[in-house]
C-alpha cells in the first residue's frame, strides 16, 4: 500500500504537471523531442515540477490552508500505517481520520499546483504564438535568451515554416524543390508532416509546377532564345506532396502578401513629374 501511495504522489506531482505542460505546447508548436528512458523523464518532471511545486505549498502553508484540516502527526499516522500492519491494526481508527486529514492538506497544495501549472502554460502559449512581436521589441542578448528558455524545445522545421521570426507583416512561404531524381518543382508551402523527433517527412506544396529541365537543356544547346518562366508547367490539381526522403535541396523564400506601401516626398514627387513630362515631350 506504501509504494502504490508513493506512486500516485509522484504522478500527481510531477509527472502530471508535465504532462499538461507538454500538451500545451503541443497546442501551438511542434516540440522537438528525444527518446528518454524512464529515469531522466522522472528527473526532468521534478526539475520542472519543483518551482511550481514550492510555490504551491508557500501558497498553502501562507493562507494556511495546508494545516487546516490536518496536522504532520496526521502525515506520519497514515504512512507508519501503511507501512506496518501492526501500527494499523492498533490504530485503525485514527488512521482513518489521519487519512481524510491527509487527503484535504494535499488537495490543499494540488489545486495551487496544478493551477500555476496551467497559468504558466497560457502564459507560454501567449508567448509562443506572439513570438515574432516580443523578439523584435527584445535587443539585449540575455532578454533573448531567456525567452528562449521559456518557449518550449521547437523543431528547426516548424521554426523555418512559420513566421517566428520574420518582420512584421503576413508572408506567404515559398518553396523550390530539387528532388533526387533531378525533378524541380515549386509552390507554396500548404503543410509540413514532423516526425515525433521534430525531423521533417514531408511538404504539402499548393499550386505546385514542374520545370522541364531536359526542354531546357535542348533549348541552351540548340543556341535558342529561352526564358526560364516558359518552362514551367502547372501540375494538374491543387495540392503536390513531396516526400522528404526525396528532396535533395529545398529553398524556402517569404514572400509578404500585402506589398509594403511607398509614399515618395515632395522631392521625389517633383523629380518623377519632370521625368514623366520629359517623357511626353519625346513622344
């Protein structure tokens, strides 16, 4: 009874609490993860855990909500009786009692941790989907830094797909894609698929096109006019995937979907006047 009590404690104090955080990054952001065994992810849970954790029983122990209903006699009663037969079978009532104390002074402390926990999660959230604004109006390194550490481990792919770290503004992401066969395509990037290590699987292109690179090559040797734009072909239908076992160079380029608007000074208004009235008088 001892170690299955030990047990629930520790998944409800530190194995919980991690569990919620890595859902809620999981809302907003593909996390880049690794195989651990069950040895680091317990330790990684308490480090991650014991702040929240201290704050909680602060809280409780301050409003004095933790020693309310019980006391530590209370604590010891219920762990001497579950670890020795005797000591319950000779305090078998005040067990019972001891045990509800028990219950309500660890509620007392879960409902503060478990709701720092979600606090700290919206916060991240927040953070996360507002990187691009908060990075730009950050300029010391250590500020930088320290909002790195608080956004939870992203996957390189998800970082180059999205747009954490561009100016401000909507762009659309482009892609060129040489596969391995020698086949060039482009579009823009629809969707991504992530392995669970954060590794990247593959690229939903829209609106996707072929370069015909043998017509072009017949073109360049035969001495002929070419323009590189005639030798791109839509591809029948809307969405292109592309493994990325296949791609042998990608290129990504951002393009802003509304054009940054251009408001000349009266100089410059003056200048293309003239020019443009020059212009009429050639004619």
């Amino acid at each position: 009874m001892l170690a299955l009590l030990v047990s629930f404690l520790i998944a409800v104090y530190l194995l919980g609490p991690n569990l919620i955080a890595r859902w809620a990054a999981d809302l907003v952001v593909f996390r880049k993860t690794r195989v651990e065994s069950h040895a680091e992810e317990v330790a990684r849970s308490i480090i991650a855990a014991a702040v929240p954790l201290a704050m909680a029983v602060a809280w409780a122990r301050w409003t004095g909500a933790l020693w309310a209903r019980g006391t530590q006699a209370d604590v010891e009663t219920v762990f001497s009786a579950l670890q020795s037969d005797n000591f319950f079978q000779t305090h078998h009532a005040q067990f019972f009692t001891s045990l509800y104390a028990f219950f309500w002074m660890n509620y007392a402390i879960l409902w503060r941790l478990y709701f720092l926990v979600l606090l700290a999660c919206g916060v991240r959230i927040l953070i996360v989907l507002n990187y691009n604004r908060i990075w730009r109006r950050l300029h010391t390194r250590w500020m930088r830094t320290l909002l790195a550490t608080i956004v939870p481990r992203i996957s390189e792919w998800d970082v180059l797909f999205s747009d954490m770290l561009l100016p401000e503004g909507r762009f659309r992401i482009m892609a060129d894609v040489l596969t391995k066969t020698g086949g060039l395509y482009q579009g823009a990037i629809q969707d991504r698929m992530l392995a669970n290590d954060g590794s990247l699987v593959s690229i939903t292109l829209a609106s996707p096109r072929r370069f015909e690179r043998d017509e072009f090559r017949k073109a360049k040797a035969a001495d002929l006019e070419t323009v590189p734009d005639e030798f791109w072909f839509n591809i029948p239908g809307n969405l292109f995937i592309v493994m990325a076992s296949d791609i042998a160079n990608l290129n990504l380029r951002y393009i802003r979907r509304k054009p940054l608007s251009f408001q000349p000074s009266e100089e410059e208004r003056e200048v293309l006047t003239r020019l443009l009235d020059r212009l009429k008088e050639e004619k």
